[in-house]
C-alpha cells in the first residue's frame, strides 16, 4: 500500500524524522489555513499523486510542473489553484495522469547538497538494506547505471538491527561534515525503527538534504508498506486514499480477487498467479493483448466467477474474454457452472473462449456444451488463446 | 529415488483442525501419504478422524514429534501466526517445515530466515503448493503429498519440477503425465519475496538425485533466483533442463498476485532471465503449454531417455 508525501511527511513527524515545516489542504478555502502553519517567504506546493516525476510533470490544461518553487506565499496560493482538480501527467502516471485532489504546502528549504536514503528488502539476503547516494534529487535508477559507485549499500542483521559501525561507515562514505554526520546518522537510525515499526516495504528520500546550518532534512517522502502486514496496523489502513486506486481493482479487493487492469482488449479470468500472468503471456505470444490480470484464487466459487465476470465487463475495452482455469482440486464443473450462470445473469454478448482442465473436466465441458451459450472451448492453453485471438481480430 | 521426501516419510500437520488443513490433511490420506500427526495448540488428545485413518492431535510439534518419529511438517497456520509455527519446526529439530501459508508480513519472514541460520530444519515455502514425490499406485497414489497440489495427476518417473507458482506447476506436471512422462518430485518454492529454499536449491539436490533425468524450472517476474540457478545448471549439471518464466506481459511496479512477482529493474523482468536461459543452455518453453515438450527437446538433445 502506498501514501502520499504528506502523510509521510506526518508519519515521520511522529518518528522525529527532520523535515520542512508543511501542511496540506484538498480545497482553495483550505489554502489559508495551511499556509499559516507556515514562515513568511519561499514556499514549496507540491501536487499529491502516488507516482513519481511529479516536479517535471505537465498538467492537463499545459500548465508545467506538479512541484512549484515559489517565492511568496501569494505566489504559492496561486500555484496550488491551478494544480489542485487538475489532471498532473508524469512519466510514471501514463497517459491518462491523474487527478490532483490534495496539494502539499512546505516551507522552501536552503539546500547545501543534495543526497538519496532508501530502506528496502534485500532479496538476495532476505534482509533489510540501507541504499544511499551522494547524487540525490535525480532517480536513483539513472545513478545505478551510469555511476554505480556513487550508490553505497548496508545490509541489516535483523537479529541486532542497525550496528553503530554500519551507520558511521555510511556517514562517512557520503562525506558528511562533523556537525552533519551526527544529525544524519540520528536520521539513518529513526528511519530504520520507522521501517521496522510501520511494516514498510520501502522508504525512500529523495532528497535529502543538509542545510548551510548543518540540518538534515527529508525534502520529500516516499513509504509503501507491506500489505500482508496491514492487519496489524489499522492506524496505516487509515491513510489508504482509494481516489488512487482503479475502481474496478477496489471492487475486485473486495471479493479476494487479485485484479490489475491492462490496455488491452482480451480480458482473462485465471486460477493462480503464476497461471493469470502466464495467460497474459499466451495472448500476446498469439498476437492479442491482455485487459488485465486476474486471478480468481486456487478455490474460486462461484460467487467470485460471477463477481470477477462483472469486473471484466466494466471496462470498455474489452472484445473477449478468456477464462483458463486449472482445477486441480477444486471441481471443474462447479466452475462451469457459475460461469454458465454469470454468462446469462450478465447478458454476455462478447466471444467466451474457456478452457477447463483438470478435476471433473468432463462433467464441466459438458455442462458448458449443454448451456445453449455460444462458449467457445479450447483443449489446451496454446488452442484457447489462438481462439480468442481470432475471435476478437 | 526422490527428493526431499518419500512415500515413506511421516508428516505432521499443524493446523489440521481448520478448514484449510483438514481438507487437505484427508485428501493426503487418500493419496496414501503418512499423516502421522496433527497439532493445534489447546487441543491435544483429540483425535482427527477420516475414514479408516485416526490422527492424534498434539499441543505442540515438538510433543508431536517425540510421539510420532515424523521429522517433517507442513503448516496450514493463518498468516499472524504461521512464522512463530516455522520457528516451532525449527526448535524442535524437524528436517523440513514445509508452509503452505499465504499472506505472511514479509519482516515476520526476514525474522524467522534469520533465526534459522546454522539450524538444521529446512523451510519450503511460505505462499507454496508444496511437496509432492508420486508413489505407483493408480492416478500415483502411495506417494508423499505435503500441501494442497492435486495427486492425482502426477505419475511416477523421472523428471523435477521446481515452481514458484502453484496452478503453472500442475500445469507442467499434468503435461508431462498426459506425455506419460513421470515424475520424481515436484517442489513448489512459493511465490513470496523471502522464502525458505530457492531454486538454486531443489536443482542441485535434483542435480544429485540419480533417479532425476531431467528438470523444469518454472520462474516469474521479480528477483534473480531463476538467474542464479541457470548460472549454476551451465556449470554443473549435465541432465536436460526446460524453463519457463512467467509475466513477459507484466508492467512494471505492480505486483502480479505474488507478493514477490513486481518487477523493479531491469534485471528481473521475463525476457532478461530467458535471456540467461538460454545462454545457460535452458530450453526455453515459449508458451506455458509447452513446458514438457521443452523438456522432450532438451532431452532429445542431450540424448536422455525420460521413460
């Protein structure tokens, strides 16, 4: 799960994590109130959208930029009226961008120099490590490729947590000055308890910054948390905005079905992850493109077939459906019919290609052949996803 | 041979008095596999009944073990609870604790790897199908079926799979049989971020296994271990090998049903790591239906009989 910056922003208030004095407002009568939290001068307005490249995004309406420098807080209250009901497009937000419903008013920071912190998982050693650079404020992913010994990393032993020599090694290897080192190892050790306290899965500062007064500041935040961990953290569930979710994948949620929607017009209706992407796959290897990802779980019922059906049917996009389901254990017939019930509560009018294997195949098959609806059947996964390939062409 | 276990091998189940692990508990009885023992804390002394099988209930796995002589457990214990059940294995000694569990907090995961350092227990999983070696009875019944993976389509013979996912390994396994190519044991890793064996893992023990021919390796989007274990194969392991990476079609960012399925660079995408199949001398499946006949060609190859 994600949040937006300023609610990290808050989070790290809560952790006595150093960043610039802030406040957010979702409305124009909001923008006084928030800026008189703030000092007199350069004011920061900042658009809040969960995706990145946000400074050099272009909105809708062509005005440039989700992240303003302004000199006056008259300036900053302008700035943040042509962003907020705006639509900001990024490169990470796609085409469509996304419509601004909060804007982020901070005090604009003197900034000495620029550097990046992140706290992720390690993979390869299944542990927590710490990722810091001296190049901040540009991506991380540019650094890796083009100077990666400018990216130092340190592993952390979950068994002692961070050691005070892995944390004076870091400060170092960034160059940190005396009065600095001391606030940026502080900062090093609070944002790891906040990692571990909050179940993040990531946190990222980018920048971060030391000010000429020896400060160290988090000009921006980003913190996603885990969300097998989210049952133990209802004070984290709180800050879900589900104005950035899709709408169809909040529905999906709600019924245990895993959804993602794609740009293309093939849907799928899958049993298991590894099964769902790799349909995906076979679409596109036949030269078709998938809607969407959707796993219906190893024990779809047929209550979730008929939910998911729905799903599928909201987006415009779609000219077939494509339902592959492994029944290893549950009954395939079963399945058959809740997708011969959902296909006739619905009305379905687009080609159905379904291809069932597996636990009662037969009974299945023969329950779909004996429904009256035009299904199409595929014996293997290759023969479906030529069918429905076709069908929609 | 098999890996990891044998019809022989005697299983506890912890969880066995829920939904989840009850069904699955009989449905091993059925295959014929050893359920020796169940545990769910506060209900030792009873007994779980299923047909003519009667399984004592333990408070604890440790008691389970002492009483049983089982040396392996696979776990069905909710998501809050399922890593201090791992650690359970642990103390107590078991060989391997194989966790079925979807849903574990990943920093629960990072806790219990780290506690299991230098200890002999193995970890399968968590977020897996588990473990299933078939026996030679009908439909490869008499075998050892830890988990919740369909018995029935397996048959017995001489090729691993290894898998992060579990619907695209009986969907490998069902290939093979349909083939009438059998199998020595099929090992699901999971689809988590942080799990107990990798890849890398099942293949050297399948690499040592006189009795495994041949193998496929089903991998997905999402870190490097599919990369980490081709490098290996190129240089160790002369038996033929197939492999499929699912989520060429994934954007990246997102995370695919796995938790561990996201792409987030440029190394763990599909194409990067069939790239390094293929330059490990993998044979590639191009379609998820293709994933024996891979198989068939590597070994056709290599000149390896799989029957």
């Amino acid at each position: 799960m994600n949040i937006h910056e300023y609610q990290a922003k808050a989070l790290f208030e809560k952790f006595g994590l150093p960043a610039p004095k802030g406040a957010p407002a979702t409305s124009p009568a909001g923008f006084d109130a928030a800026l008189a939290v703030l000092p007199e001068g350069p004011t920061m307005v900042k658009s809040q959208i969960h995706a990145g490249g946000r400074g050099k995004g272009t909105f809708k309406d062509g005005f440039k930029g989700g992240v303003k420098y302004c000199r006056t807080k008259a300036e900053a209250r302008e700035a943040a009226g042509r962003m907020l009901g705006n639509t900001l497009v990024t490169a990470q937000t796609g085409p469509g961008g996304r419509k601004v419903q909060t804007v982020y008013f901070t005090a604009a920071s003197d900034i000495k120099k620029e550097y990046y912190l992140a706290i992720l998982l390690d993979r390869a050693s299944s542990r927590p490590v710490i990722v810091a650079s001296t190049e901040g404020g540009v991506e991380i992913e540019k650094v890796a490729h083009e100077s990666p010994e400018k990216i130092v990393r340190t592993v952390i032993d979950p068994a002692y947590g961070v050691a005070d020599f892995q944390v004076r090694d870091l400060v170092t290897r960034l160059g940190f000055n005396a009065a600095e080192g001391k606030n940026a190892a502080r900062f090093i050790r609070t944002l790891v308890s906040l990692y571990g306290a909050t179940d993040a899965s990531m946190v990222e500062i980018n920048p971060l910054i030391t000010t000429p007064s020896g400060e160290v500041l988090a000009l921006d935040a980003k913190v996603s948390f885990d969300d097998n961990a989210l049952f133990r953290h209802p004070e984290i569930v709180a800050l879900r905005d589900l104005n950035e979710e899709d709408p169809k994948e909040i529905e999906a949620s709600r019924h245990a079905l895993n959804y993602i929607a794609l740009d293309g017009s093939i849907a799928c209706l899958v049993n298991g992850a590894g099964l769902a992407m790799s349909t995906m796959d076979i679409i596109k290897h036949y030269g078709g493109n998938p809607a969407n990802f959707l796993d219906v779980g190893g024990g779809a019922s047929k209550d979730q077939v008929s939910a998911a059906f729905k799903i599928i049917l909201g987006d415009a996009a779609v000219r077939g459906i494509f339902v592959n389901i492994f029944g290893g254990i549950m009954d395939c017939n079963v399945i058959a019919t809740g997708i011969v019930e959902a296909v006739r509560e619905l009305g379905l009018k687009l080609p159905l290609v379904v291809r069932l294997e597996g636990n009662n195949v037969a009974a299945g098959k023969a329950t779909l052949a004996a429904s009256g609806l035009t299904i199409v059947s595929g014996d293997t996964m290759a023969d479906a996803a030529r069918k429905i390939v076709a069908l929609v062409a | 041979m098999s890996i990891l276990v044998t019809p022989d091998t005697k299983i506890i189940v912890q969880g066995i008095t829920g939904d989840f692990g009850a069904r699955h508990a009989r449905l091993s009885l059925d295959y014929g596999t050893k359920v020796a023992a169940g545990v769910t804390p506060g209900k030792g002394g009873q007994v779980f009944e299923h047909g003519p099988h009667r399984v004592p209930i333990f408070n604890s796995v440790a008691e389970a073990a002492a009483a049983t002589g089982a040396s392996v457990s696979v776990i069905f214990v909710p998501p809050p609870y399922a890593a201090d059940a791992i650690f359970e294995c642990v103390d107590a000694g078991l060989d391997l604790a194989v966790t079925i569990t979807e849903g574990i907090p990943v920093r629960d995961m990072v806790k219990v790897k780290r506690a299991m350092l230098g200890r002999k227990t193995r970890l399968i999983g968590p977020n897996c199908p588990g473990v299933v070696t078939p026996g030679t009875g009908d439909h490869s019944q008499g075998g050892c079926r830890i988990g919740i993976a369909p018995g029935y389509i397996h048959k017995k013979g001489s090729v691993g799979v290894v898998s992060r996912s579990g619907t695209l390994t009986y969907e490998a396994v069902f290939q093979l049989t349909t083939q009438g190519i059998g199998q020595s044991t099929c090992v699901g890793i999971g689809g988590d971020p942080v799990n107990g064996t990798s890849h890398l893992d099942v293949v050297r023990m399948f690499n040592d296994d006189p009795e495994t021919r041949g193998m496929i390796i089903i991998g997905e989007i999402g870190g490097t271990a599919e990369v980490e274990a081709a490098r290996w194969i190129k240089a160790n392991c002369r038996k033929p090998v197939a492999g499929f990476i699912a989520g060429a079609t994934a954007p990246a960012g997102r995370r695919m049903g796995h938790a561990g399925a996201i792409v987030g660079g440029t190394e763990d995408t599909a194409a990067a790591k069939i790239a390094v199949f293929r330059e490990c001398g993998i044979e590639v499946a191009e379609t998820p239906s293709d994933m024996a006949g891979a198989l068939v060609r590597a070994a056709l190859a290599r000149g390896v009989k799989l029957v």
